[in-house]
C-alpha cells in the first residue's frame, strides 16, 4: 500500500509540474479532437491610407480606442464661384483622426446664402453685405459649429442669365424681362443671387452646370438631384427618396413619393 501511495503522488507532482512548465502565453484545451488556442496580451495595430481614414485595427486598439469629437474644415471666406470644400474629420482618443465621406456628414447652414452640397462642395449665392455664416456639421454622434464669412462680389457681377450652350439650360429661349424657357426644365426667371423662380417648383437654387447631373436646393425640399432625361423625376437627397413633381394646385405643390405610393402636399 506505502508503494502505490508513493507511485501516485510522483504521478501528481509529474503532472503539476507539466502545468508549470507550459507557456504561459498560451493556452491549449481540446475536447473530441477540436483544439483551442488563444493568445495572451495581444499586440496592437492601427493601419490607415493616405486619406488619414483608418483602415484596420486589431488587438487591444481594435476596442479601446474611442471617438471624441468632430473636427469640420471649411474656408474661412467664401465669394460666388469660389471651388471651394466642407470637410470633417473624427478625432480619436489615441490622437489619431479620420477624415469622413461628404455622405457621413450632415451639413445646416443659418443663411442661404451659404450651402454645403451632398458632394461636400460650397455653393456660394450673392449676398448685398458682407455676411457671417454658421455651418453646423453632425456625424457619428457628434456635432460641431464653424463660421465662414461671404464676400459679395461687385453689383455688375451678379446678375444671372443662361449662356446659349453652356449651363444646366443650355437652349434656354429668352421670353423677356427675365424670363427663360427651357425644353426640359419649363419657364423660370432669372434674377440676381442665382437663384432662379420656377413656374411651378417657384425659388430654387441650382448647383452645377450640368444639364445631365443637376443639383436643386429648395427651402423645403432641400437638395433634390434630376436631369434633362428624368425630370419631373427628383431624388431627394435627405431621406433618398424618388419623387415625381405633378403639378401646383392654387398655393400648393404636389409631389408623389415612389416609397410610400403617396402624394405629398405642401
């Protein structure tokens, strides 16, 4: 009996001494011939592009690292014309940062005169004075302000009409005092600013010079997207939806909305 108590605690230590000698950065278990293996303290590695976009994380900075606040860019003045950017950027709480797509950022303005568009290009309108404009950028959670001041440019300079060939209207046919026809977007008028009054959408704002990708800010609408082959077909931009324009009726506008199969009034 002594011997075989003997025989069973060297067998013991034998295999306590098994455990202690192991990796201890490793860990290995197996049942019906499956085996488990994970690492202990695992490094960290951020990648990112050119572009200042992070990429890949693994390891610890894969969860630890967190956003913190928005960073928006935009130029501290601005003329009508100007090819000018809004841009914005998460800033992270390891210091690093990344720049964010123009359709992760939304974008309010406090003036008209000032407008950020769905590509992230400023579209500039004429003011009378020299004004000061808010533009507040929201993403990710996080929202932030920036001010951007608009200089008018000289009184001979703001008048608007369509040039025979170039432009969204191209073939705009002139009506007189001001008034223009085109074949596919209808009769408006041209006046100062930019913005032009439709006979049936009334104030407008376009954006572009492109007859095939053209861009429209309405006061209620906000950006819509059309061309000369869809139109009255719009997109609207803030909640992606189609809507096809029908017709005023007295005050009103009617729109039909392909999501909800109904006509919106307003």
């Amino acid at each position: 009996m002594k011997s075989v108590r003997v025989l069973f605690f060297s067998a013991l230590l034998a295999l306590s001494s098994s455990f202690l000698l192991a990796d201890p950065a490793a860990a290995t278990s197996s049942a019906e011939g499956i085996v488990n293996q994970a690492a202990i303290g695992q490094t960290s590695h951020v990648a990112g592009d050119t572009s200042g976009r992070i990429r890949n994380a693994t390891g610890t900075a894969a969860s630890l690292v967190e956003p913190t606040k928005l960073l928006p860019r935009a130029p501290v003045k601005a003329q009508p014309g100007d090819n000018a950017e809004a841009s914005a950027a998460l800033a992270f709480d390891d210091g690093t940062f990344t720049r964010l797509s123009p359709d992760e950022i939304t974008w309010v303005s406090d003036n008209e005169v000032l407008q950020v568009g769905p590509d992230g290009m400023l579209d500039v309108g004429q003011a009378s004075d020299r004004v000061r404009v808010r533009l507040t950028a929201t993403a990710d959670g996080f929202s932030a302000e920036l001010m951007v001041r608009v200089d008018p440019l000289p009184e001979d300079e703001t008048a608007y009409e369509p040039q025979p060939g170039k432009g969204p209207w191209p073939h705009a046919a002139s009506l007189g005092n001001g008034w223009f026809h085109s074949s596919w977007f209808g009769s408006f008028h041209a006046g100062k600013h930019k913005w032009l009054f439709h006979d049936g959408l009334g104030w407008v704002y376009p954006s572009g010079n492109n007859p095939d990708s053209l861009w429209i800010w309405d006061r209620k609408q906000e950006w819509l997207w059309t061309n000369r082959q869809i139109y009255p077909q719009l997109f609207r931009h803030r909640d992606q939806t189609w809507l096809y324009y029908v017709v005023p009726v007295k005050t009103k506008r009617l729109f039909f909305n392909y999501s909800t199969n109904q006509i919106e009034f307003e």
